[in-house]
C-alpha cells in the first residue's frame, strides 16, 4: 500500500490545507484584529466588526478612528474554498487508493 492511499495521509492534507488557508486568507486581518484590540491608549480606542449581510461576510478593524483593515468575502466564495480543494484531494486520494488495490491485487 503507497503512502498517499492511506487515510491519515488524506486526512493531514486536509489539516495543512486549512492552515495554510487561515495563515494566507486570514492573516492581515488576524494581525489588524491584534493591533486594534491591543492594549496602551484610551478605553475603546479599537473596535473589531464582523457582519454577515447579502453580500456575506465583512470584517473591519478601526483603532483611533483609522481603518486597520476592512475586507469582505461572498458565502459562496467562503464555501468554495472551505470545501473545493479537499473534495479534489479525496478524488485523487480515492484514485490513488483504487490503482494501489487493483495493482497489489494483480501481484497475488
């Protein structure tokens, strides 16, 4: 049995995805949402807003009355990226799974 048909395999592909996906999608806001909520000037000097609306989701950072960061994304676009990529890499894994049982089961 190759290495790539096995599950644990799937299974931290799927793992490495997303966080890579949080650390390169997710990362300025991450870092805005940290540099607005710090401490060190006045009471409620950040403010961090997340809405969902019709257009989906928009995040906006503010600290001092300046726009830290502000960024939005569709459900649908959300969606896509949470789901597409492991649905292809369980097809290919699948694939790989069923060439790796016929080819074991054609040497016995």
């Amino acid at each position: 049995m190759s290495r790539w048909s096995r599950l644990s395999t799937l299974i931290a592909s799927w793992v490495l995805y997303w966080l890579l996906l949080i650390g390169v999608k997710c990362g300025p806001a991450i870092a805005a949402i940290l540099r607005a909520t710090q401490s060190g000037g006045p009471q409620g000097a950040g403010s961090v807003n997340l809405s969902y609306g019709d257009g989906g989701f928009t995040l906006t950072a503010l600290r001092l009355g300046e726009t830290l960061y502000q960024g939005s994304i569709s459900t649908l676009a959300l969606v896509l990226w949470i789901g597409v990529p492991p649905l292809l890499l369980w097809v290919a894994w699948a694939v790989l799974r069923r060439r790796d049982e016929r080819r074991s089961g054609q040497m016995v």
